[in-house]
C-alpha cells in the first residue's frame, strides 16, 4: 500500500469516526440540555471556558470545511462549531434551528424516550401568531358576511 492509499484509509476512518461521534454527540447535547436552554439567557462563563469554547469551535469550524471536500458531515459540523463559538447571536440562531418543526420533533422523540421533559421552543419571527390569525379570519369573515347581503 503506498502512502497515497495509507492516507486515504486514514481520511476515510477518521470520517466515518467524526460521523459516528457526531451523531452520539448531537444526541447527548439534546438529551442532557436543560428544559429552558433556548428561552433562558446566555450563562456568563468564565475566561477559560470562553478560552476552550473558541478553540473548540475554531477546530470543529476548520474540521467541518475539510468535511465539505472529504467524506464527512461538513456543513453539521461546521454549524455545531459555530454554535459553540462564543458569537453575539448564537443563541437566537440555535433557537431559530430547534423551532424548525421537523428538528423540534426528533429532539422531543430522543428527549421523551430519555425521560426529559421537552424543550420549550422560542418564538421565531417567521412563526404565525395564532391570535393575530383567528382576529383576522373573523374579521375577514364578519367583512364577507356583509358584502354579501
């Protein structure tokens, strides 16, 4: 085997590696969460966890543009970075992905089967206002009842 190979058994292995601990990482991040996470304000963290956060992110952030080229979940990865980067909005855009009804229903699933109490879901911009829609359906409907006589 010569090193080209080598190193594409080892790319490969360390892909399937990143995948699989992705996958076991996402789920425990989701199942272990408090209940508030996306609704409470940011903790304050200290200088050193701040420290580790950026380097860890940095490296996830890096690893995942490598993913994009090699086998691997890279734009995952690279979102997961990024949301362990200390960044200004990061917690409005992990609120904002977690409110995407198809990813709020597998987190509820994986936090129901582990006995965790579902997540409470911030209101997004885009999300309907329920009470502004039943205002405007009986108005349009009282408005259409009287055009018709």
């Amino acid at each position: 085997m010569d090193s080209t190979q080598k190193l594409a058994v080892l790319l490969g292995a360390a892909s399937v590696i990143m995948v699989v601990v992705g996958m076991i990482g996402v789920k425990l991040f989701v199942v272990r969460v408090p209940a508030d996470y996306f609704v409470a304000p940011p903790p304050r963290r200290s200088p050193l966890a701040r420290v580790v956060r950026t380097v860890l992110g940095v490296i996830l952030v890096l690893a995942g543009v490598v993913m994009l080229v090699l086998p691997g979940q890279g734009v995952l990865t690279i979102v997961v970075g990024l949301l362990v980067l200390e960044l200004p909005i990061q917690h409005k855009v992990a609120g904002w992905l977690v409110a995407r009804p198809a990813v709020a229903r597998v987190i509820e699933t994986w936090r129901r089967r582990a006995g965790r109490p579902p997540l409470q879901m911030p209101q997004t911009p885009d999300a309907p206002d329920v009470t502004q829609g039943e205002k405007s359906s009986s108005s349009s409907t009282e408005h259409r009842g009287t055009n018709d006589s």
